[in-house]
C-alpha cells in the first residue's frame, strides 16, 4: 500500500478521521469535504451515535456525494502510539468495495510517530495471500493507496518516517509470504534459493548456502539428523548485511523446519496442516534482514537459517538414537518430534564460534507448551542476561509485539542433561514446563567468548514463537495466517529506532 503524504487540505477519494471518545466536529481542515457530508458528519458525532471506542468504525455516504469514514482511538488520555497503529488496521480491515481505492486521511493531531504508526497499521494491515487462487474479475479493482494530510513543516518528517515504516513493512510481508507458502513449495532448498535471489537484490547482504553433503562433512549431526529421512534435504543459510564492517556484529537465528510430522513421533492427524509454520524462525529473520536492507542500514548483521523437513522414513532418525552435534555435543533424541532444539543446536554453536557476535538471538516455533503458558498474546521469551532480557522485552513492547520474560533456570537445564548415555537429552523428564526445558536445552550450545578464566557469556536470548507467529486472532495486524511477528521487534532492537 502506497502512503503519501501531503501538506494540501484537499480530500481525495474517501475521507477518514480517526476520532477521540466524544469528538463532537469534524477539523477545519478538511477542505473538498463536500458540505452535506461535513453536516452528516457532524450531526453524528454531536448525536453520539459514532462515540469513538477504539477500533470501531462508521461508513458515511454522502447525500451530495463523498464518502467518509470515521474510526476510533478510544479515549483521548488513555490513547497511545498503539491506539494509532491499530486504528490505521482498522480501517484497512473494514474497508469496502463500496469506498474509494484512494483515501484521504486527516488528524486531529500533529504528532509524527502518533501519524506514522497509523500509517503502519494501514500497511502492514492490507495484506493478502492469494497467489495460489486463480484471479476472479474484481481482483482487477485498484490497489488500495492512501494520502495523509499535515502541517506543511511536518510534511519531511513525515515523509521520512512514513517511508522508513514502509521498508520495514516490506519485512514483515515477506516473512508472512514465507510462513504462508505450502510446504510442497517450501522446502529446505527452495527457502535457500530465495534467499539467493532476494540477495542478488542488494549489492551489501551475502547469502551462504550450506548444502547436507557440506552439512555432513562438517559435523552438523543435529541439522542432519533431523532432515534425513526427507527426499528434500536439509541445509543452513547464512545471511550476511554489510559484510565488509569489522567488529562485533548482532546475530540472529531461525528454527527452520518447512514441514514438521514429528517424524517417527509422528504427530496426531488433526490440524498437522499448521506445521508449514513451523519454518516461522527463519521467516522472521529472512523478514528482518529484507527490513534492515530496505532501510539501508549500514552496519553488520548476520543470520542463520537451519532448514530441514521433519519425515517419518525408513532413512528418518528414530526415538533412542544418538546423535552427535557440531559442538561435539552428543544428544539422546528421545522424542524425533523435538526436533527444533537439534536444528538450533548447530545454527546457535556456528553463531558463536563462526563469527564475532556481540550477541544471539534465536527465533523458534519450538513448543506447544510455550502456546500452553501464554496463548497467543505474548512470545516467550528467556535470556542468559537479564540486562539483555529486559532491553529486548522493552523493544518487543515499544512497537507492539509482545515478548514475555521467561525463567532460564538451573533445574531445568539439569533435567535436560540426565541422559544416561549421552551429554544431553532432547526430552525433558515429564509434561511439565516443556518451554523451559526446551530453553534449557539450548542454552547447552551457545558457546562462550573466549578461552579458560577469560571465557564470558555472550548474550543470547530465545524467543519462542509457537503461539504468536500464527493464530493470533486478537492481532489486529493481519487477517490469518502468518503474522510477521517480530521482524518490527527486532528492528527496534538493532537499529534503536
Ligand atoms: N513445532 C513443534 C512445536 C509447536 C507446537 C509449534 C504447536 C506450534 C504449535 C515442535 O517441534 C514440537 O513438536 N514440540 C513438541 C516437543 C515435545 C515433543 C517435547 C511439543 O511441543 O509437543
Ligand atoms: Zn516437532
Ligand atoms: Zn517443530
């Protein structure tokens, strides 16, 4: 969706107003609002019969013509930058064939970031998964295109604001597109070959791509363990922005399986659809280094995806087998459907041995229980450094996307490490506390910095997406499907605006 913005008064196409609790007019600026439609306006908010609750909305259709509609923020002292971005959703969602393609929005306020979230909950709201549907007749109509009108000295800011959001936007619809696609297209290499060709986009972001000989050969027994006994073999993908900048440099990692059964466990029959998402990690880091690409940002970021289709088989990994990691780390598998934790266990070790991380953060649908604990509201989300935590808990809430602190603790790594005949477990001991077990387990392979009483943490963080990266019925940015979660989050978080 095309956002422009304009420092004129003039109304093209219809007229939104986004509205505070007992607004009684309509502003004077709204010039070209022809006169009938300015007194139906009027008359219905003086009669209170539009109020203005958060994210309601009213169509007017105008006796001499123009067309209005009107969408809350809710009460003006309790509104915030939230009430905005959700209310600029609003409208994208109610919009109908009967109004314009073009709309016109004017505010009450002159506040940027107030202005620009509503601006980004209109983009990131209109969205639409249809390439697999054949074109109907009314697909042809017009895309949607909106223009918001301001005070002349706000129009650069604006302007600049509003197109740094759209790059952004950009992100999170890719990692929607991946999470959305069907797992018959989306497999391990067919996700390797995207990137590839969405890196011969930029000349500054590299893609890697670590084939399953290359994966074998260098003793990546997790990643390969899981994806063996798929005919479409696993792999890791490596994303580089800004290669040529020395230093310490964020890295980012996403759980990648393009389709999860369960494998030998194979899971109950019943929604197994869902599992296409299961590669939603690695969409919303694919998503995230597309945003930081489109805002030009310049410093280094790496990314790593660990690609593989989770496949009962006669060649598949079996419950009881043990497996040995690139960490040299070996693994009971007790449960072949556990199998994010062994994927991530190689994308966490090279992250931090490969590379100069100033810190790691890994994206993962990896735990039902996680769904349990915090339904669809909030990501789980446990850290090596409360410090960290708490920086990437403040960021996930700055823009809407709530991540939950999560408890790291030591019994819990313990249950993980109770294997008799391994180092490690991938199965804790009982039902209980699955997604922390789950963060226990990996915590085992983020290596440390540096060697013998030198040696130090390097931050890491772990965020569970299971319940937020689809399912979200009360996340007003999306229809259905892939929600695109946390490539805004983690702009925030790298870019600090
Ligand atoms: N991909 C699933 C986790 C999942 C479940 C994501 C529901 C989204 C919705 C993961 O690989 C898995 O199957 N985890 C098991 C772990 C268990 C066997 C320890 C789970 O959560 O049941
Ligand atoms: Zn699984
Ligand atoms: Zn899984």
């Amino acid at each position: 969706m095309q956002v422009t913005v304009s420092s004129g008064n003039n109304i093209n196409g219809t007229l939104v107003l986004p509205l505070f609790e007992g607004s009684q007019t309509i502003t004077d600026n709204a010039e070209g609002v022809p006169m009938a439609l300015k007194s139906q306006i009027n008359r219905v908010l003086n009669n209170g019969d539009f109020k203005g609750k958060a994210n309601s909305v009213m169509s007017l259709y105008g006796a001499e013509g123009g067309k209005a509609i009107l969408v809350g923020l809710g009460k003006e002292e309790k509104s915030d930058i939230h009430s905005y971005r959700e209310a600029g959703a609003t409208v994208v969602a109610q919009h109908k064939s009967s109004h314009d393609s073009e709309l016109t929005v004017v505010f009450h306020t002159s506040d940027v970031p107030a202005i620009t979230a509503f601006a980004e909950g209109m983009m990131m709201r209109d969205y639409k998964y249809d390439i697999y549907k054949k074109a109907e007749d009314d697909d042809e109509k017009a895309p949607l295109t909106a223009r918001i009108n301001c005070n002349e000295g706000d129009a650069s800011a604006l302007t600049l604001a509003i197109d740094r959001a759209s790059a952004v936007v950009s992100g999170v619809h890719l990692s929607r597109d991946l999470g959305n696609c069907p797992p018959n297209d989306m497999y391990p290499m067919a996700f390797a070959e995207m990137a590839e060709k969405w890196a011969a986009e930029y000349d500054n972001v590299k893609v890697e791509v670590i084939d399953y000989e290359t994966a074998k050969r260098h003793g990546m027994g997790g990643l390969v363990a899981v994806g063996m006994g798929s005919s479409r073999k696993p792999c890791m993908v490596i994303f580089t922005l800004n290669g040529d900048q020395k230093g310490r440099h964020p890295i980012l990692v996403g759980k990648g399986i393009t389709f999860d059964t369960g494998g030998i466990s194979l899971k109950p029959g019943a929604n197994m659809d869902e599992m296409k998402y299961d590669m939603g990690g690695s969409a919303t880091v694919f998503g995230t280094m597309q945003a930081l690409a489109a805002i030009a940002y310049d410093k280094k970021v790496v990314a790593i995806t660990c690609m593989a289709e989770n496949m009962p088989a006669a060649n598949a990994q079996r419950p009881g087998d043990v497996i040995k990691t690139l960490s040299g780390k070996t693994i009971e598998v007790l449960n072949t459907d556990a199998e994010g934790r062994l994927v991530l266990s190689d994308g966490l070790w090279k992250a931090g041995t490969d590379f100069d991380a100033e810190y790691i953060i890994d994206f993962a649908t990896l735990t039902g229980a996680c769904v349990v604990a915090l339904g669809h509201e909030a990501t789980g989300l446990w850290s090596n450094d409360d410090d960290f935590r708490t920086r990437i808990h403040e960021a996930s809430k700055d823009v809407g996307e709530l991540a939950w602190p999560m408890p790291l603790l030591p019994a819990f790594e313990k249950e993980m490490t109770n294997s008799k005949i391994a180092d490690t477990r991938n199965l804790g001991a009982g039902r209980y506390g699955g997604a922390n077990t789950a963060a226990a387990f990996l915590k085992q392979f983020v290596p440390q910095r540096g060697e013998g009483d030198d040696a130090e943490d390097i931050p890491w963080a772990h965020m569970d997406i299971a319940g937020t990266y689809w399912g979200a019925k009360t996340n007003k940015m999306v229809n259905h499907g892939a929600t695109g979660v946390h490539v805004r989050t983690m702009v925030k978080f790298i870019t600090g605006q």
